[in-house]
C-alpha cells in the first residue's frame, strides 16, 4: 500500500476515533463545555482530514489541523481529542528531519491555547485535560526525533550491508581475475618451454636422420624427457587448482640444475654460477626467479639459435638478483608474452626486471627480487 492511501486510512481512523470519543466523554475540559453540533463536527473532520496530507505536505496540514482545534476549543466544544491530528502532524515533521518547523509548530498551538484559557473568565477547572497539552507537544518532537534517527541509523546499516556485499562480489572478481592471470602464466612459462625444447630437437632429430642416425636416439630421449616435465608441470599445476593453494607448485631456484640441464641438452652452452650464500626464499619469491630463468631460458632456445648463456643468481640478504645472459644473434620474432610474463612475475613480489640487448651483443634479462625480513 502506498503513502498516499495509508494516510487516507490513518485520517479516516483519526475522525472515527475523535468523533467516537468525544461522543462517549472520555475526557473533559470543564464546566463551560458545549453540547457538539454541525459546526464542531466540521471542525473535527478539517483537523483529521489534515491527516491525509500529513506527509505530502505536513507543516500545512498542521497549521490546518491546529487552526481547526485552537477554533473547536476556543467554542468551548467538549474533549481534548480535537489537537491529536496536530500532534501527529508535529511528530512527523520532526522524524523528516524537520525539527524548527515543528517546535514552531508546536509553539504556535500551545500559545493559543494556553492563551484562551488566560483570557476565559474562570481559572481552568482542576481535570482539565488540556493542562497536559505542553507535555504531549514535547513529547511528539523528541519522539520524531528518536524516529528518525532511528531510520537514519538503520539506513546506514542498510548501506554498510550492500557495500560490503559490493566489496565482496569486487573481491570476488578480482581474485578469479588473478587465479586466471596465474594458470596462464604457469601453463605459459612451464609448457612454453618444454615445448620449445621439443621443437629444437625434433629439428635436430631430422637434420641427423640421414647423416648421423646414431645420434637420433639421443634427440628423441631429450623429447621423451621433455614431455614428462611438461606433464609433471601440468599434474603439479592441476592438482594445485584442484587444491586451491597457489604455493603447493613446486618451482624454485633448487630446480635449477636440471632446468640447465634440459637446456644443454637442446643445444645451450650453459654457464651456472651462484654468487653469495644460497638461503631458503619465500616459496612466491622462489617461484618467480625460477619461472623468469626458466622463460628466459626458452626465449633464447626460440629466438638466438645457439648460443653461449650465462645463468647468474645472487644471493643478498636482501635481495637476490637473477640474471640470464647471452650472445647470440637477436630474434626476428614479433612481441610475444614472455618478456611481459617475466616482469610481471617480479613485480608481483614487489621487485623489478630489465631486458634488452646487452652492450657486447646478445641479449640480457636482470631480475632484481626483494626478500622480506624475517618477522
């Protein structure tokens, strides 16, 4: 039901119960009161009827309403329920938030009427009930006040509500969007590789087919090994997803002799050195400067044909800095997702990558990965 035919109700039920009331005396303003006839029964349905305007337009339907009553009483007609639709129309000024409007309000009717009873002839008869009218209009303002704010309190808790609901679905999304981002560069770095592998000796393989078939064994052990890494990778990387713990991928720097094995064995001159006291990184740390040798790796195997590599890790206690270096001839090929994988690998563990043609020649990926104190 809307508004509108609420108040309509509330203004019918207003003339009802003032009609009904005043009828039964069930209050009583003194000796001077005068039988109700038409012309205080109009004065009571303009005062309720007021009511039916309460919220559209409520300081007018309260000065309507609170002219009717200040005209019924100042008729010496009997009851005091006469100022009830001006009291509701004050309590809902102040819970819309309307405070001065309904003091004024609330003022203006306690003025006239205690006015007419300093004017009347006799002192106000001991049970009067219109002596409690300053009390009631009191006490409708504070109670619009504690109405509304007691919406406003549930208001913003309503909002709070739907904020953290929008907070979370956010969250939500973005955590997917990572999840994804990480797969792809997982199934990219590890299969990428592998694969790559694989290519350089399938193409070895078919070169010495004819020539030098006896070392046609060797390449196709190399692509027998190659596609158990990669299938060991994927198995790692599945069952992590079925898991649901990123950290659970085994991938670090200890992985890296066989990471260069594999790659000699496609062909690489692989040179491995470790400078500085090796010491256990943080397993996201581990993962991204294993993942950024590994890409790089691969990049040379696709883009600089046979060449010379220089693998270097650092170790500080702050830091450890990778860098993959080699010389061969710059690759034609066009801007791939390796080199945007790899830095955002560091940058996602807060450090940074550099990557570009070295000053001798060749090409130079340098990984700088912070380490955190212990706490």
């Amino acid at each position: 039901m809307d508004g509108r035919k609420t108040d309509a109700l509330v203004a019918a039920g207003a003339l009802t119960a003032i009609v009904g009331g005043t009828y039964a005396n069930l209050s009583w303003t003194g000796p001077l009161e005068r039988p109700l006839d038409a012309a205080g029964l109009t004065l009571i349905t303009v005062s309720a009827l007021s009511l039916a305007f309460r919220r559209a337009a409520p300081l007018a339907a309260g000065i309507v309403a609170a002219v009717a009553g200040v005209a019924y009483y100042a008729a010496h007609y009997p009851g005091v329920f006469a100022a009830g639709p001006v009291l509701a129309c004050i309590y809902t000024l102040a819970a819309l938030g309307r405070r001065r409007a309904a003091i004024w309000l609330s003022a203006g009717l306690a003025t006239a009427v205690y006015g007419l009873m300093a004017l009347a002839a006799d002192d106000p008869a001991a049970g009067n009930a219109m002596t409690l009218l300053s009390g009631w209009l009191v006490a409708m303002v504070v109670v619009g006040e504690v109405t509304r704010g007691r919406r406003a309190y549930l208001r913003a808790v309503e909002q709070r509500a739907e904020e953290a609901e929008r907070t979370r679905e956010e969250a939500a999304l973005r955590r997917a969007g990572e999840e994804r981002l990480w797969i792809a560069q997982e199934l990219h770095d590890s299969l990428t590789h592998s694969i790559s592998v694989v290519n350089v000796q399938v193409a070895l393989a078919m070169e010495l087919l004819d020539r030098r078939p006896e070392r046609v064994r060797e390449s196709l052990a190399a692509i027998k090994e190659s596609g158990h890494e990669a299938m060991r990778e994927l198995r790692a990387t599945l069952g992590v997803l079925r898991q649901g713990d990123p950290d659970g991928v085994e991938a670090g720097l200890s992985r890296l002799p066989r990471l260069v094995s594999r790659a000699e064995g496609a062909g690489l001159r692989v040179a491995h050195t470790v400078s500085g006291d090796p010491y256990a990184l943080p397993p996201e740390v581990d993962r991204a400067a294993y993942r950024i040798a590994q890409e790089a790796l691969t990049n040379v195997l696709r883009h600089a044909g046979a060449a010379a590599v220089t693998l270097a890790v650092e170790y500080d206690p702050s830091r450890v800095v990778l860098r993959v270096e080699n010389d061969g001839e710059p690759g034609t090929a066009g801007p791939g997702m390796g080199l945007i994988g790899m830095r955002e690998r560091a940058v996602a563990v807060g450090g940074s990558l550099t990557a570009g043609p070295g000053d001798d020649g060749g090409f130079t990926v340098r990984a700088e990965l912070p380490v955190p104190a212990p706490s």
